[in-house]
C-alpha cells in the first residue's frame, strides 16, 4: 500500500523542484497543494483525510487537537524550521504521531526589515513603478538611515543580526525585551533601555520577537502613543505581537510616520484590509522566510524526513 503525502500552501509551486522525491520510492504517492488560502480547521482536515504524512510550510496552517484528532491516518507531521507553535504537541503524542523538522539558511527576516525601512523613506519601489507608468522625474525627498535610531524589539538571534546590519548603516541602536539585560546589551554593542525609552527614542522600532502568550499584544496603543510623529514601525516577526487595532488607529491619524509589515493578524491578509490603503504602510506577504536559499534547505530535509521515518529511523524529531 502507497504511503500517501501532503505538502501543504506551497504558494510557489516549488516543493517538486527543490527536492529529489525520488529517493521516497515508487510506493509513495504526493500531492501539493499550492493555493494561498486562508485554512479553516474544516478545511485542513478534509484535505489531508487519508494521508500518513503531511508537510507544512511554517505556521501557514495550524494543527490544533481538533484536527490532529480528525486525521486517524496522520502518522508523520513534518514542519519547515525545527519547531513550530501552532502544533497540538501534546495532542500528536497521544495519537502517535511523529513530528519531525528541518533545517533552516541564514537571516533572510533581516533583508525583509532593512528592504521594508529603505522603501518607507527611499521609496525605491515607488519611484521605480512612476518611472515605468512614464511619470515626471523625481518627487521623493528622501531620508537616510545613518544618524537615526533603531530600536530592536527582542535581542535574540534574528534581533542581534539586525542590530549589526543597523550599525553598518550608522544607526544608532538600542534595545529592550522582557529578558534582556544590560550585560546582553553590551555583548552585541548595543545600548540597553527601557521598553518606554525605546519607543520614545526610536526613528525606527523593529520587532524580533517570538510570537507567545507574554508576547501577543505586546506592543500597546501606549507605547505606539510614545513613538514620535517622524518615527516608523517595522515587524517581521508575527502580526499580533502588535496591537493591530491601536496601530491602524496610530497610523490613520499620522501619530506615526509609517509602518513596515511583513506579517499580519491574519494570513493571507484579507484583500479589503484597512493596510492595503494606505499610503504610510509599506506590506509584503510574509516573505520573511521565503528565500531560495531557505526552501533549498526545507524541501531536500522534508523528503529526509519522510524516508527516515519509512526507515524506522526519523530525524531531527521534534521534542513533544
């Protein structure tokens, strides 16, 4: 009997190309499915009903008991990245079910966040389509990075990273998280402040956060009501690490300059959200991660993943 897989919003169609399935065998039947839809939970468990394994790309579709517990036949669940908070992990361990992950390339979040600062205040983006559309020449005044100051949300890996790519630009940075220390602060050359300071010193907050119960709302209307009307906001980690509601409000009345957006409250962002018109808002579809060098990692370590697990051997197990 066919072991039958599911490779789950593969927006780009790629997953077959970047990967050499053909060491799974011929027993093993695989199905992509590529639409960019937002999932309900119905929907996750009518598609994947009769597959032993299933691949998801991040936390494009979670798995929560409900659906675990819907798909008697799952048996491998393999996610992009070595962990993933939108697993039941508890809910997998009782139904058997092995959770496996892969590898990951780099810092691609980091080239998001610098791309999203440059087009706020170069507007290369928009420039370049006047240009194309046969417009007048140059409208933009624009403002350079160097001088200004970058508050870094979050001081871990992705944090650290962009704190670099900030002093090479001659940014001022500075930074603040729950569990940050002042020591912390000096190992990566950064100043240490206080939440509150950083927000009122900031031209630019950047958000390096992991999405969690102490981080989810983190970013209040108080604190966007501290930022100055000149500053930006950029986040790249998970929309509702930021009050969306106090942030749409925040930028509707230009009590900040603008924001950077790479990922959103919900996913795919809704094609009549109040971001799509704005003009201070620059957004991109969770690009984040979604690099060439990353999927050549993903893909060959999904297809890893299932023949260890066809082996009696699996790999990089996710810790339940």
């Amino acid at each position: 009997m066919a072991v039958r897989v599911a490779i789950l919003d593969d927006y780009q169609n790629v997953a077959l190309k970047l990967a050499d399935w053909g060491k799974l065998g011929k027993d093993v039947e695989v199905k992509v499915f590529n639409e960019a839809v937002r999932r309900t939970n119905e929907d996750t468990i009518r598609d994947c009903k009769g597959f032993q394994v299933v691949s998801m790309m991040r936390e494009r579709t979670p798995f929560p008991r409900k659906v675990i517990e819907a798909l008697p036949d799952l048996k491998l669940l393999i996610t992009t990245g070595a962990r993933n908070a939108s697993i039941d992990m508890a809910a997998c361990a009782e139904r058997g079910v092995t959770v496996c992950g892969t590898t990951s390339y780099g810092n691609p979040t980091t080239g998001i966040a610098f791309g999203l600062m440059i087009e706020l205040t170069r507007r290369i983006g928009w420039e370049n389509a006047r240009m194309k559309a046969g417009e007048k020449w140059q409208v933009t005044l624009g403002r350079d990075l160097e001088g200004d100051t970058l508050g870094i949300l979050g001081l871990g890996k992705l944090g650290t990273r962009a704190a670099g790519v900030g002093k090479a630009f001659g940014m001022k940075v500075i930074a603040w998280s729950q569990n940050l220390t002042p020591e912390k602060c000096k190992e990566a050359g950064v100043e240490y402040v206080s939440k509150q300071d950083l927000f009122r010193q900031a031209d630019f907050v950047s958000v390096h956060l992991q999405l969690s119960d102490r981080s989810r709302g983190l970013v209040t209307a108080q604190d966007l009501g501290a930022m100055k009307k000149t500053a930006y906001i950029i986040n790249t980690s998970r929309g509702p690490i930021i009050d969306e509601t106090a942030l749409i409000a925040a930028l509707n009345n230009k009590a900040i300059a603008g924001a950077g957006l790479d990922v959103f409250d919900v996913e795919p962002l809704p094609t009549d959200h109040p971001f799509r018109r704005m003009d201070n808002v620059v957004i991109t579809p969770h690009l984040g991660y979604v690099s060439q060098q990353n999927y050549e990692r993903y893909f060959p370590d999904i297809v890893e993943c299932i023949r260890g697990w066809m082996d009696g051997k699996p790999v990089r197990v996710v810790p339940k």
